[in-house]
C-alpha cells in the first residue's frame, strides 16, 4: 500500500501555488529579472544533467575539480536532493527500470512517475536494491561528499536567497518579485522539465534505437530539459555523455561538455560509434530511425 509522506504532499502543493502566482508577476518584473530567471534556470539545469546526470550517475565524461565543483554549485541551486542520492536514485532507475526497484516506475502511470513518486515512502525494492549498487566513485569524490554535508545550507544560498537577492541588490528589483520569479517559479519549471523525462519521456514519442523498452524520443522534453528527451537512445546507450546520436542538436548539456572540453575542464567523453548506433537501431528499432 502506498504511504503518503504528508510533509511532501503540502510542500508540492504549496511550491505549484506559489508558481501559478509568480507567472502574474511576470509583467511588472524588470527585463534584467527576467534575463537572470531565464539564467538561472539553464544553470540549474546544467547542475542536474550535466552534472548530477551525465557526469555523476553514468560516469559519461571525466572533469577537472572547478568544473565538478561548478556543477555542484548549479546542483543546489536546482534542489532535487544532493548529487549522491541524486545519483543513487538514477543508477537504480537504470538498472531495474520500469519495476516495482524503479524510484519512478513509469508502469504506474504519468502522475506517478512525473510527481507522486516524492509523495509518498518509496517501494522496498528501491531501498533494497539501492543498497545492493556500488557507489564507491561518489563516496570518493570530495566534491560530492562536501556537497552531500553541506545540502540543506547550500540550496538555501543558491536555490532561494541568490536568485531573490541578486536582482534586489544589482538593479533594485523589487524582493517580492525577485523571490517569486527567478526563485520560486524558476525552481518550479526545472523540477517539472526535470520530471518530464520520468514520465513523459517513458511514454509518448518513437522508439527507434529499441522497440522493446518503453522510454521514448520526446522533443518537447528534448527542449524543456536542455537535451534529456533522447530517451530511447539514452537507455540504449547509457554511457553516452551525448545522450542522442545528434552531437550538440537540440542538445544544450551536450554543447556545454563540448565547450568545457575546448577549454580543458572535461575530458574522456564517452561516445558510441555510429556503425554500433546504426546496427542496433536495424536489430531493435521501432523502424523509425531517421537511416533505419
């Protein structure tokens, strides 16, 4: 049986109010707040999937200590648990998708694995087959660890107070509409685009690398989620730090990783050949491969 945790329950429902109020104070915000929500929003993002995603649960791609310690920053300001639980989570997802061990086990319909996965206490399965993964990289990785002991006051910092703080202070934007806008909204929108790939991702678009798995090629998540809607080729090919066969198309994390491996910050981009792309989309595809 499910077992609401309340405390999440309220604080949804709250955080979704507090954003459909922000979306009226679009029109007396600045052009300057609306820039910095429109920042704000890519650099959280970028903490969750080049960050908490690509670098940290797949192991896609290595980087140098400012760029991880970077993307930890972003990763707070987009609060969606630290980069070790994060990532735990997602290693989980990975290895027991679409199963009662799956966090966000889109078989149990789209609110469940969009939203009502925080809602309520995790399956067992989760728990016990999370416990069963090796995650002695993160465990080794100071930036994680300082991360992980300091979450609850760096989301306070990056999530809520720099957002609000920075337009009231630099262009005397007003508190109110600093906290709502780039903060309050900002973190909504990202949590959603965030979601989209657990649950619309798994269960509208094509399939064309594997017909037999349910994640999808969805181009609105591939937009709202700066490059997370190649789906099916994700889960075909999960050690890709591109994500999708297209390189930097429609792809903003990967464009990023290209850009921080230009100036030296990342290195060792793990990529699958295009003949092994091509030969599993004939062997497995849904036939809707663009050469298939």
């Amino acid at each position: 049986p499910m077992v609401f945790v309340w405390r999440n329950v309220v604080l949804m429902s709250v955080l979704h109010a507090s954003a459909v109020y922000a979306l009226f104070l679009i029109p007396s915000a600045s052009a300057y707040t609306l820039l910095w929500t429109v920042f704000c929003f890519v650099f959280s993002a970028l903490g969750i999937t080049a960050g908490a995603h690509r670098l940290w649960s797949h192991r896609s791609y290595k980087a140098s200590l400012p760029l991880r310690i970077f993307l930890a920053v972003a990763n707070s300001m987009a609060f969606q648990n630290d980069i070790y639980e994060w990532s735990r989570d997602h290693r989980v997802h990975h290895k027991f998708s679409e199963t009662d061990s799956d966090p966000h086990n889109a078989s149990r319909g789209f609110f469940f694995s969009h939203i009502g996965w925080l809602l309520v206490r995790k399956h067992p399965n989760v728990i016990k087959d999370g416990q069963k993964l090796d995650l002695s990289d993160l465990k080794n990785d100071r930036v994680v660890m300082f991360q992980k002991r300091y979450y609850k006051q760096s989301v306070l910092v990056m999530c809520f107070l720099v957002p609000a703080m920075l337009p009231w202070f630099l262009w005397e934007e007003s508190l109110w509409i600093a906290f709502f806008v780039p903060g309050i909204l900002r973190y909504t929108l990202v949590l959603n685009a965030t979601w989209l790939v657990n649950s619309a991702a798994h269960m509208w678009g094509n399939r064309p690398y594997d017909a037999n798995i349910n994640p999808r090629e969805n181009r609105f998540v591939t937009f709202s989620a700066i490059g997370e809607g190649f789906h099916n080729y994700h889960h075909t090919f999960p050690y890709d730090y591109a994500t999708s066969e297209f390189g930097c198309k429609l792809n903003l994390t990967t464009c990023f990783i290209d850009l921080m491996h230009v100036v030296g910050l990342a290195k060792e981009r793990r990529r699958v050949p295009p003949e092994l792309v091509m030969a599993r989309a004939k062997r497995t595809g849904d036939g809707s491969h663009r050469n298939g």
